[in-house]
C-alpha cells in the first residue's frame, strides 16, 4: 500500500489545483506507480478547496484510490464535505493515549469519516513506553505497551500509523489480534487522557505561518 500526505497543498508555490495535478503526477512517476492508495491533505490551511476538486478528479481518473484530509477540525472536513462531490474518506489526527480524541472520533464517525492515528505512541513522549498503566495492562496478556495501545485504537476502528524502523518491532506492532481489553482496562486507558496535542496547536496563528513557510514538494 502507498499512503502519501499532500503536503504541497500549505505551499505557496503548489497551492493551486494544478499544482496538485501536476505534484501528484510528479509523485506516481518517482515512485513508478499508476495508483496511489490514499491521499490526504495534510493541513487545514491554504487552498484546500482547489486542492479537494483536484483530487476529486484524479479519484476519478484512478490514479488514487481513496481521499482525505489531515489535521482537520470535524467542522472543516464536513465543509469540505458539503460543498464538493466526495466526503473525506479518511481524517489523519493525533490520536494517542495523552491525547484520546474521543468526541472528535464520534463526531468523525457520525459523518463518514475514518479517524486515522498519527503519533499512536506519542513519538515517545511522556515515558510512554514505560507508562505504568500501560505497562500493568500489558503484562497481563503478555504484551507490550506498543501492542496495548495499538489494540486500544484498532478496538476503537481506528486506522492506525504505526512508525518504526526496526523489522522486529513491525512484526510487534502487527501482533494485536491475540487479545482483548477489558472495559476495566479501557477505563484504566481513559485516566491518561491530557485532552490536548502532545506537539502544537493547528489553532495558534504563529504555527499556520510557520508552516506556511516552509518549501516541501514531494
Ligand atoms: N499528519 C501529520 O500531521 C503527522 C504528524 C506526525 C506524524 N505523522 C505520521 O505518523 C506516523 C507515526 O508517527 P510518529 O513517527 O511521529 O510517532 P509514533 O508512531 O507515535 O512513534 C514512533 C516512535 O515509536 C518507536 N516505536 C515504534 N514501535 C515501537 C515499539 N513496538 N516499541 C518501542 N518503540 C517503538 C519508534 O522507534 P523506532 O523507529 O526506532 O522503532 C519511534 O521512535 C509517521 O508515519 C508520521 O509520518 C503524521
């Protein structure tokens, strides 16, 4: 499978429908492939309306499989939604165990939308991995706390964007299918919530601009 974030569309030189045609072509031909499998936007910001149309029609032409959006409110998604022919299939959100999203998952839900986890450890933050909570429910299925959190999202429907580098660690993070929580270990899990992102805001100005500012083309 090959999931590629559009992030050109918070560039100024790629903000355009046509930038995204012509990126998304760029792509499948470095990559040497027809199709891509998901394509999302990767931040609320900029012309994210002719961005959508773009895709819309490179969905259409085949070239990518499913389409969605990245760091969107619910509020923006489903404006995207209402005005244009396709509803984000997927919405890319921080989803980890400091920050559990539970009323934006409904909301996405309620719409159509998959929630998908980006940061399902937190990159590590917060002594994750040796989280006591995580830790005592692990032991009690033989699991790793990686493998807790990532049954907790899977039981949750929610794609999950596990990243490692190491092979043995991707064998790990695929073994989950073995084992249930409880709704005792569920509400253990909720006690960790901190309800805010372990790394910025989309909200604060300074970070719009500061994204604004950088030059990504893939
Ligand atoms: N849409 C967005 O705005 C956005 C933002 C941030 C990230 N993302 C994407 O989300 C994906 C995952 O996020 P992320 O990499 O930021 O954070 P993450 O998946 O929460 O954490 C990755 C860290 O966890 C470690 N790890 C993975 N499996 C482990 C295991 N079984 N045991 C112990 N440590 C383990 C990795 O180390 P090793 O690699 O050394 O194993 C790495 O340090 C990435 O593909 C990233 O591109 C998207």
């Amino acid at each position: 499978m090959c999931s590629l974030s559009l992030q050109c569309c918070v560039e100024k030189s790629c903000k355009t429908h046509d930038g995204v045609m012509s990126s998304v072509e760029g792509s499948l031909e470095r990559l040497g492939l027809d199709y891509i499998d998901l394509l999302l936007i990767h931040q609320p910001y900029n012309d994210v309306y002719g961005a959508w149309r773009a895709m819309e029609e490179l969905q259409k032409q085949g070239k990518v499989r499913a389409i969605g959006v990245s760091n969107f409110g619910v509020d923006r998604a489903v404006d995207l939604a209402a005005f244009n022919e396709v509803t984000p299939q997927v919405n890319q959100i921080e989803i980890n165990p400091f920050q559990q999203q539970t009323k934006n998952i409904e909301a996405l839900k309620k719409e159509g939308i998959i929630p998908e986890a980006w940061a399902p450890f937190a990159e590590g933050k917060n002594d994750i991995f040796t989280n006591p909570v995580l830790e005592k429910i692990g032991n009690k299925y033989g699991k790793s706390v990686a493998q807790v959190i990532i049954r907790w999202l899977v039981e949750q429907d929610i794609i999950v964007l596990a990243k490692t580098v190491k092979p043995e660690r991707m064998v790990e993070n695929l073994n989950v299918f073995d084992f249930e929580l409880t709704e005792d270990d569920k509400t253990q899990i909720a006690t960790l919530n901190q309800g805010e992102s372990q790394f910025f805001s989309h909200y604060d100005p300074e970070m719009i601009k500061w994204m604004a500012s950088r030059n990504l083309n893939i």
